[in-house]
C-alpha cells in the first residue's frame, strides 16, 4: 500500500509521457518536442529550471575511468573554479574541459571581421559601433548612445580613461632646406628633378624668400607618395563591436 501511494504521488506531480521515441517532463501533459531525445517543459509557471548532476572537483577527478566511454558527459563543479565541465574524450579516460563564459567583460570594444566569407551573424549581446542610441532593456546601457567608431573610422589607443574623441592630427615640424643643396636635391616650381625629394614654390616677400613645400615626390628609391585626407598607417577595414549585456 505504501508503495502504491508513492507511486500516485509521482503521477499528480509530474507527468513523463512516452511518445515514440520521445520522452517529456511536464505538467500538462503536451506531447514532447519531436526533434528532443527528453523534452523538459516548466510551463505555465515556467519558475522551475534543471539541475544536472553537482560534483566537487575531486569527485569530478575520481571519475577516472568512466565505465564506458561517454564523450559529452557534463556536470556542474561546485567548488574550485565552479561551473560546467564535458567531457570531450572519446574514451574511456575523461578530458574534462570548463564551458568558459564570454571572457569579454560588458563595456568590451573588440574588432569584428564582418564582411569575411562564412563569418557568423553577431552574437547574442553584441552591437556594432554605429553612434545607435541602444534599445535594450537587459542592457545596463539601455537609452545609451554607442560610440560611431565605425562611421567615424576611428583608431583605437590606450589611456587612463575612456572614451575621449581626438581629430586627426599631424606632429608639429619644420624642414630644413640648405641653399648648397638646394638645386641638386630638390625640384623647383614642381619641375621633376633627377633626385627631387619634394617639390617647392618660391616667392620673395619683403626681401625673404619664402618657399612652399607642396606635393611630395619619389626619392628614387621607396616608390610614390602616397598621399590622401589623412595620415594613416598601413591598415585593413574592421567593424567595431561593442559587448552590451
């Protein structure tokens, strides 16, 4: 009798249905997810979550050798470095390996190589650097404007403190140009020379004779000068993303 009352607890409580090769865990008694092996469902309430089995590090350890192989096997380690451990051996000797969490902390800048081929869709948390005001009430940054590091092809560098924009800028300098060798290394009035190293104008204002350094050209040996809007250094295009939750 006492087993018997035992057993029609169990029913009231919990529901597991066979269907097929399916099994589910319920409390209303659906019919389990067809592509699930066991298909756990909390709802209504969906307050309830699952626990797997809870071992300490040394018990983890001790489970060496398994009794059969059992790549995938996973358990929750409770002290040490505690979280999940799988088991990713395909014998019967373990190889236990941590379900580390995104090691970037939220606030984290990183480079994204979006437009590579085969590159997966952003992760869960992530958003590009586009100056969006965010919407996203799980992030702490929900209502925030992300920085446009993208729009603005900014360069990333390192300080005491975050977020200070900077224009680009070229560092104050001067050109020496001695009159010795004026004629024999540089071109005049933006005329090639043989050796010209930049090209120049020249006009006299109140009895100085003011020069005017303007396209710069071939020393002969490295190749044009490449100019453009900005002085960069040797690049290749990332998207900037941003961890927001």
């Amino acid at each position: 009798m006492k087993k018997s009352l035992i057993t029609l607890t169990a029913v009231v409580f919990t529901s597991a249905i066979l269907h097929g090769q399916n099994i589910g865990i319920n409390s209303s008694g659906s019919t389990p997810n067809a592509s699930a092996l066991l298909d756990v469902d909390a709802s209504p309430n969906n307050n309830k979550g699952m626990l797997i089995p809870r071992v300490t590090q040394a018990e983890r350890i001790a489970m060496n050798p398994l009794p059969v192989a059992a790549q995938g096997l996973t358990v929750y380690q409770t002290d040490g470095t505690q979280g999940f451990y799988y088991n990713i051996s395909t014998t019967t000797t373990p190889n236990w390996a941590f379900l580390v969490p995104d090691a970037n902390p939220i606030g984290s800048i990183i480079a994204w190589h979006k437009s590579f081929t085969n590159t997966p869709a952003l992760p869960n948390g992530w958003v590009e650097c586009n100056g969006q005001t965010l919407s996203d009430a799980d992030s702490p940054y929900n209502g925030q404007v992300i920085p446009n590091l993208n729009g603005d092809a900014r360069f990333l560098r390192g300080s005491s403190t975050s977020g200070t924009n900077q224009s680009d800028a070229f560092q104050g300098h001067v050109h020496g140009i001695s009159s010795s060798t004026l004629g024999a290394y540089y071109s005049s009035n933006g005329g090639a020379g043989g050796n010209a190293k930049i090209s120049w104008t020249a006009t006299v204002s109140n009895s100085i004779l003011e020069f005017t350094i303007t396209n710069p050209a071939s020393d002969g040996t490295n190749g044009t000068p490449r100019t453009a809007n900005e002085t960069r250094p040797i690049n290749m295009s990332v998207v900037y993303i941003m961890r927001v939750k």
